[in-house]
C-alpha cells in the first residue's frame, strides 16, 4: 500500500505537503480497492441469496474499516493552516464517502454490514405469498405495483397495497440496531448523528441545509396543495362515500406503491380528454419497443446534444430485465464498476412509459459517471447528490410531446391550450405530487437517527409525515405492529432521500439554462434541446467539474446564480396551477 498513506505518526509536525501526499495516496488507495467491493455489491444485488450476501457483507467490511482508518489519520490535518483548497476538500469529502458511517469495533462494525445486506437482500427478495409453501402464490412487487396502476378497484388495489406493507415488518428489528449502529459510528467520526452527517454533504451546516429545504417547500406547497385539491376531488367522484372527511388521499387508490407519483391517474384527472393523446404506453408497445431498444432510444438523446456513444460494455454487462430463475434487487440503479468505463444500469424493465422515463433518469447517472471519470476518486460524485439525481431528470423534461412526436411515440401535437394543459397534468403528477414524498423520507430518518422518533413510534411517526406533508392517509390502521418505511427501497437500501427532492427543484433550474443555451425563446415547458449541441455542451462541462468545488460555484456557472430557486419549476407550471385554482374554486382545500 501507498507509504504516504501511513505517515510515520511523530516523525514530524505535518505539512501541507504531507497532506497533498496522504489525499493522493487516499485517491489511489480507492482505486486499487474499488473493484472487489462495487463487484460484490454488483452480484449480491443480481443474485440474491446466503452467499452474495456474506461476500458484500464482509466486502463492505473491508472497505468501512480502511475507511474509518483513514478518517482518523486525516484528523491530524484538520486544523493544519495552508493546506490547499483542493486538498483541504479532499479531506472534508473522504469522511461523507458512505452514507454508512460505521463503529470501528469490529464485532460491531461486521454486525452493521450483515444487517445491511440482509436488509438489502430482503427488500429485493420481498414477496406475499398466500401460500408460503406454493411459490405460484407470490407476488412480487412489480405484480403488485401492476394491480394498483392498472386496476382502480378499491378493494383490489387496497389488498396490493397491503399485501406489500406487510412484507417489511420482519425488517423492523435490523432497522433499530442498524440506526443505533450507524449513529455510533457517525458518533465517531464527529458528527452529532448519522443524520447529522448525511446532511453535511452540501457545502453549508447541517443546520443550514435543513433550512434550505423549508424554504423550498414553501416555495412549491401551494402549488401541491392545489394539485392534492384537485386529484382528491375527482378520486371522491370516483369513489363516492369512500374517502375520508379530513381531506385527506387514501394511501391505496393513488396507482402507487408510495404515493410518490400520481402517473396512473392520468386518465381520472386529465384536464381535456378529447384535446391530445399522450398515450405512450400504448404507443410503446404498438412499436415493439424492447428493454434494450428503450434504453437505444434514451442513448440517442444524450447522443444527439453531443455526449457520447455508451460503451459497448455497458449492453453487455448491464442487468435491463428481471432474470426468471433468481431473486434481484429491481429497483432501477446505475453503476460505475471501476471508475474508467465499466458502467451499467440495473433495471427490471417493463414495456410501459413509466420505466421508458427511468431509463432516460439512469442514463443521466451514467454520464455523470464517464464525465467525471478523470478526476480523482474523492471527487468524483455529484457537485452534491442532488445533482446527480437531476441530471437524467432534466433530460425527462425534454419529453414534450413534440419530441415524442418526432421519435414517434405520440401523434403529431396541435399545441392547443388544451393540449398543454394536457401534457402539464401527465408532468405533474410526477414531478408535483413527488415533492413531499421526496421531501419527508428523510425528515423520517432525521428524527430516527436523531432520537426524536423512538422504534416504538416509528410507524405512527412515519403516517404523521405522510399525511403532513402528503395530505395521503393509509384508509386501514397501521399500527406498530408494521414498519411501512421498509416497504420503501432506500429505507432497507439506505440510500438518502433528500437528494430526489433537491433534484425536482434543481432540474427546472437545469433546464431553464440548457433552453436558454439552445437559445429557444418560448414557453419552458415546450422546450426540448433534443438534438442542440450546445446546450448539450453546457451540461456536460457541469457534469465534468464532479464535486471538485463546491456545488454552489458550479450551479454558478451553468445558471449565473448558486442558489437552489423553485422559480423555475414555478414558472414552468405556472398554466397549469392558474388552472387547477379555477378548478378548486368553491371547493373547499387542505387537510387537517
Ligand atoms: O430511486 C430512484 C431512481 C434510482 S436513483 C429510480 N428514484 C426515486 C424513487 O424511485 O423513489 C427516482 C425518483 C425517485
Ligand atoms: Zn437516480
């Protein structure tokens, strides 16, 4: 291993040459160890079952353990002065290199890795059987998500619904032990807890960065709440009697899992339904698309505004359907392998529009990846982690209907007003109705790591942010007995969440520059750079600079201004909010 890793402890006072030396030989360490544990974590999450699940466990082990060794030796530079800026940054980023901080005692630390694998394996492996001794009797959670997208009968969908909450509540007690584990091991490392230290990766105090996301939650909560109006109004018409007298959207009926994205209901609440057809399901499947040639399709948009061709690896290697004979993590995923090209996306791909838009938001991660492959290791995530989440997100907004219409996945579109309201509706149950999803998944986890929800509250604590922020409600009692936070991937996945509400502001932010590079003068939400390369050469110049500087400077850059603004997602939707209160008028709002 690199000597100037192990700098002989007292052989002299560090210097700033010393510490340009101990990040170089960091960089270098990562490289040389990088492999084993993304090919473990590859395998364990392709092929789930007792043995990946040993080998990433102890991969995992590996790699924490060198890494809580090297946060220690860098703790004699932190308060050296002169350090450069670049090196001084590699110090700060080496310390967020996980989001699972881990105790240095090692029983404790080889705990943490098996109840993360485990957890990890569980979700992809989670199933409800009626029969556990019949496997025909299963559904997994593509068969379930299917009943509640494409089935509006209430007692149907209420029986999905439940049937996959329930498969998480065995997940509860590693999730207890895992939080208490991951804050020692925050605790360690100086942070105040493990969601303390997830929060300090964006350039400003944790404190700071929570109240970032309040003041952007203000910025966009009436716009919300007039689409919640809106979509409740029309469910009760569907449902007559049904729903409660709060106000608030029973959790079952929203045609997702989660209700985290309004899409199925498109058909209830489209605006005009005689003005446009923006059936791309339909049209998917009446092209013969496949998942490989999907993905093609995605490919040529990053192809044409000048990014380029994936590498011929990435087809081969990549995980795109659900295997037949094994259980996988399914929810989608994008890997860099080796940090010079082996790069992949992990899907379970259904011919539908749903997983056709994922596709184009996987891409996005895998050229960030290849963008930011000559930097040094320690820089090469996102200017911070919502940035990279938005990167393939902006890429969605530029399915217009004039862009599907020219791939021809939707006819030739008259732009009516009432076409547009049309396209606007189909854009917001997406990227409206997400925003306190994205937002409370992680006021979750904050109030878990920081004590404040306690394991005996943990369901109750997670339905009282799901309706406060949601205005969403589970129509049957989910007692303690559940843990409905595991039902949701990056609970048992530990990946923070933050970064997808950060990435819905962001995004409209993105694009309203790239549009502007692509020097396009109308409506933003009509804009599509498909095909300009020089909006296409803004971007990637953004996706280059990896998180060698503070975000702030690089959002700078591509935007004149270093602040996250929801201006931008406002103005986009401004036709279709000025809409929905018209709609709303006389009725009465809100929930309590
Ligand atoms: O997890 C994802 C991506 C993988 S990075 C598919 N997303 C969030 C989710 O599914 O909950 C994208 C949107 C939000
Ligand atoms: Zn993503």
């Amino acid at each position: 291993m690199a000597t100037s890793i192990a700098l002989a402890a007292g052989a002299h006072a560090a210097t700033p040459a010393d510490a340009d030396a101990f990040i170089a030989g960091i960089n270098q360490e990562i490289r040389d160890n990088y492999v084993e544990v993304t090919a473990a974590q590859w395998v364990s999450e392709t092929y789930i079952n007792g043995d990946t699940e040993v080998l990433v466990a102890k991969a995992n082990e590996r790699a924490l353990a060198r890494l809580s060794a090297n946060v220690e030796k860098s703790a004699q530079f932190d308060s050296l002065a002169g350090i450069s800026p670049l090196t001084r940054r590699g110090i700060d980023l080496l310390k967020l290199q996980t989001a699972m901080p881990a105790p240095k005692d090692p029983a404790k630390l080889s705990e943490l890795t098996q109840i993360a694998s485990r957890l990890n394996a569980a979700y992809g492996a989670g199933k409800s059987c009626t029969d556990e001794a019949r496997p025909e009797t299963c559904r997994n959670l593509d068969q379930l998500s299917k009943v509640l997208a494409e089935n509006r009968d209430w007692d149907a969908d209420l029986e999905a619904w439940t049937a996959w909450h329930n498969t998480a509540r065995g997940m509860r007690k590693d999730y207890v032990r895992f939080a208490q584990l991951v804050n020692e091991g925050a605790g360690e490392m100086g942070y105040a807890n493990a969601g303390e230290m997830w929060r300090a990766g964006y350039d400003m105090s944790a404190a700071d960065l929570r109240k970032e996301t309040d003041r952007l939650w203000q910025q966009v909560q009436p716009l919300y709440k007039d689409l919640q109006c809106y979509a409740r109004t029309k469910l009760d018409a569907q449902y007559p009697g049904k729903l409660a007298k709060d106000g608030t959207i029973p959790a079952h009926i929203t045609g997702n899992m989660w209700s985290q994205d309004w899409s199925a209901l498109y058909p209830l609440l489209q605006p005009y339904p005689n003005a446009s057809n923006l059936d791309v399901d339909a049209a998917l499947k009446q092209k013969q698309y496949t998942p490989v040639s999907m993905v093609q399709r995605a490919e040529d948009f990053y192809t044409s505004i000048g990014f380029p061709a994936l590498p011929k690896s990435f087809y081969e290697k990549s995980q795109l359907t659900r295997p037949a004979d094994r259980d996988v993590v399914c929810h989608a995923s994008a890997w860099d392998l080796n940090l010079e090209g082996d790069v992949r996306i992990k899907m379970c791909i259904n011919i539908n529009e749903e997983d056709f838009r994922t596709v184009y938001h996987e891409l996005g991660h895998i050229y960030y990846y290849l963008a930011y492959n000559k930097l040094p290791p320690l820089f090469q995530t996102g200017a911070h982690d919502g940035f990279h989440e938005a990167i393939g997100d902006t890429i969605q907004l530029n399915l217009t209907p004039g862009y599907l219409g020219q791939i021809g996945l939707a006819g030739e579109s008259k732009q009516s007003k009432e076409a547009v309201l049309n396209a606007q509706m189909k854009q917001a149950l997406e990227k409206i109705a997400f925003l306190p999803f994205g937002k409370l998944i992680d006021e979750w986890r904050w109030g878990v790591f920081d004590g404040s929800i306690k394991p005996e509250n943990y369901n109750a604590a997670w339905w009282a942010l799901k309706k406060k922020y949601q205005g969403v409600a589970p129509i049957v009692a989910r007692g303690e007995e559940n843990f409905d936070p595991g039902a949701k991937y990056h609970v048992p996945g530990n990946t923070p969440y933050m970064r997808y509400f950060l990435a819905h502001i962001l995004q409209f932010q993105f694009q309203r520059e790239l549009c502007k590079a692509a020097g396009y003068k109308g409506p933003l939400h009509e804009c599509s750079i498909y095909g300009n390369k020089e909006a296409g050469k803004k971007f990637w110049a953004m996706l280059e600079k990896g998180s060698s500087q503070p975000w702030q400077d690089t959002l700078k850059e591509l935007t004149g201004k270093g602040e996250m603004d929801a201006s931008a997602i406002l103005d986009y939707f401004a036709p279709l909010h000025a809409w929905l209160k018209q709609q709303n008028k006389g009725k009465s709002c809100g929930w309590n």
